[in-house]
C-alpha cells in the first residue's frame, strides 16, 4: 500500500490532526486509530454495583458488590491484555471504586448492626441451636432448648402466613423464606409461636423479623390449629 491511500485513511479518520511525513509504513500503521468496543465486563461491574446498593440492607445481597468488585478487575485486565480491541478503562475502574466502597459500607454497617441489636440482657440464638441433636434421639428439642427454657432470647425469622395482615398479636415465626413464601406444613422444630406483649404488633411482609422475650421448651407439642403444634413459644417484648 503506498503513501497516498495512507494519507487518505488518515485524513478520514475524524479527530486526528496528522500529516504523512515521509516516513516508513509503520510510522503510519501506528497514527491511524481503529474502532474498540466498549468492553462489556466493565459495564457489567457497574450496573451490578448499582443492583448491590440492596446489600446495605441483607447481609446474603454482599456477594453482588463482591461479583462487581471481580468483573471490574478482570475487565481492566482484559483492557490492558487487549487495548487496541477494547476501551472502558474508565468505567472499569468506576465499577472497582464503587463496588469496593459499596461492600466496605455494608460490613461496616452490618457489622455495627449484629454488635449492637441485641436488647439488653438477651441471649442470640438461631433455630439451628434448638433442632434436636443425633446424640440424644429421645428429646423431641436440643439440650441448648432446654437449657435456654425461661431464659431471656434475642432470634431472627420470618412471620408465617395465615391469613391475617395487619395489627398481628400472636403469630408462628420460621426461620427461613422458603417455609415462610412456599406455604407446607413446617418442621415442628421450626416454628415459634410468639405472643406479642402490649402495645407491640406486627404485620405480614417478608421482611425478616427481630425478636426478644422469654423463651418457654415444652416437650410435649403445643396444638396450633391447622399446624400441628410447637415446642417452643416465646413471650416477646422486642420487634423489630
């Protein structure tokens, strides 16, 4: 290819201010710009660390802010590995940036909350404390159950659907989603029936709840109409 069909694609090429010289052909192969596509990746890494705003209020949401924070990094490798093919070096680092300070908020802020949102003079549990153990098939419920039996209890679950909506006094709370949104007979180890003090109340949503009250283990079920039964109940105090 001669010097004036180079001269040619130079001069078409919008935003360029250069001049053939004389030189040789590579002098010219490296003044004229190709297209790069804007990489993908680095795009992705934004948009998820916008989608990852959601984990400020669900620790199980971080892993978007950690997804975007990885799709950053390897769109600036891919950019840097292959710069004549693709741009968006820019936006990569946005969506690193973003996505980093947006998981370093999260568990700072999810880890003030887990330190402090225990009432005064509660003990945290979960449902998995009070599921029975192998080692000791004759107790319908955990040794640690009926440890905690009139013990002061913070625990964390969900309201189980019957129907009502609002002004809720007394419900059964499980302790996942899955029992919570997809209806079925739970566990009987997984269900808490709570009774509201006065003047609490609640509503139904599927938002998580936080509870504290005492804690009554009973080794014999409970009736609950429609569920069977339950062993434990709690006298609660605390919603939120």
């Amino acid at each position: 290819m001669n010097a004036t069909v180079y001269e040619e694609q130079i001069a078409s090429t919008e935003g360029l201010d250069l001049q053939y010289d004389g030189g040789d052909e590579l002098d010219v192969r490296e003044a004229y710009v190709p297209y790069r596509a804007l990489c993908r990746t680095a795009v992705a890494s934004v948009i998820i660390g916008l989608l990852g705003l959601s984990a400020l209020t669900a620790v199980p949401l971080m892993v978007l802010p950690g997804l975007g924070l990885v799709l950053g990094f390897w769109a600036l490798r891919t950019i840097r590995r292959y710069p004549i093919e693709f741009s968006g070096r820019g936006v990569a680092i946005t969506g690193i940036v973003g996505n980093a300070l947006l998981l370093l908020s999260a568990t700072s802020l999810h880890t003030y909350i887990y330190f402090t949102e225990v009432p005064e003079g509660a003990t945290r549990i979960s449902f998995r404390e009070l599921q029975p153990s192998r080692h000791h098939p004759e107790l319908p419920v955990s040794p640690r159950a009926l440890e905690l039996d009139g013990e002061r209890i913070f625990v964390k679950g969900y309201v189980y659907p019957d129907g009502q909506q609002q002004n809720i006094r007394r419900f059964i709370m499980v302790p996942d989603l899955g029992t919570c949104c997809f209806g079925g007979q739970p566990e009987l180890t997984h269900m808490m029936e709570v009774t509201l003090r006065d003047p609490h109340r609640t509503h139904y949503s599927t938002r998580k709840r936080s509870l504290a009250g005492i804690l009554r283990v009973d080794r014999q079920l409970k009736p609950v109409s429609g569920l069977g039964g339950v062993y434990f109940q709690l006298d609660a105090d605390y919603v939120r």
